[in-house]
C-alpha cells in the first residue's frame, strides 16, 4: 500500500518491509495478534524443514527400537556363551579328575 492509497490510522503491519517488522509480524501471527506472515516461499522452506526433521526424528527412532532388540539378541547370545564356557570347563574338570596321576 502506498502512503497516497493509506486513509489514515494504524499502518497496516503487512504493508511495512522492514525484517524487524516481518519478524515481529510473524511472532505476533503466532500469538493470534496480527495478520502478517511470512512470505509463501518462508513458509514452504519451513514447513519443508519441519517435515524433514519429522521424518529424521521417526527414522532416528526406528534405528533406536532395532539398536535395542539387536542388544537384546547379543544379550541371550552372550548369556548363552557363557553357559556353555561353564559346561565345558566342568567337563575339564572332571577329565582332569578321571586322568590318572603319574
């Protein structure tokens, strides 16, 4: 709007171009105060940014549940071995036991 077009009043805040005005417009549409906004071309690139970390954050997740069922696996794995270690060095044992002393 140009200052000829303007009938007096409050100076639309969508029609100054200062960023501090944008940016207080934009926090302002936020808090349900103002009509401004960002431009379409802002938000799309905002909303895209959100969107990936969205995706980024699942898949983060998704990687965090298999980690933890891989963890899981290797912890049976491990009580397993050792299981058998202990078997096998009772089965030393009792060899050396049945060995006859020379």
């Amino acid at each position: 709007m140009r200052a000829d077009e303007w009938g007096g009043g409050r100076v639309p805040v969508e029609d100054i171009d200062e960023p501090r005005t944008t940016l207080a417009g934009f926090f302002n549409s936020l808090l349900g105060g103002g009509q401004m906004s960002f431009p379409t071309e802002q938000q799309q690139q905002i909303q895209l940014e959100l969107e990936g970390l969205k995706r980024t954050l699942e898949w983060t997740e998704i990687q965090r549940e298999q980690l933890l069922d891989r963890l899981d696996l290797l912890r049976l794995d491990n009580a397993r071995l050792q299981d058998r270690v202990e078997e096998l060095e009772r089965q030393v044992d009792g060899l050396k036991q049945q060995q006859p002393l020379f």
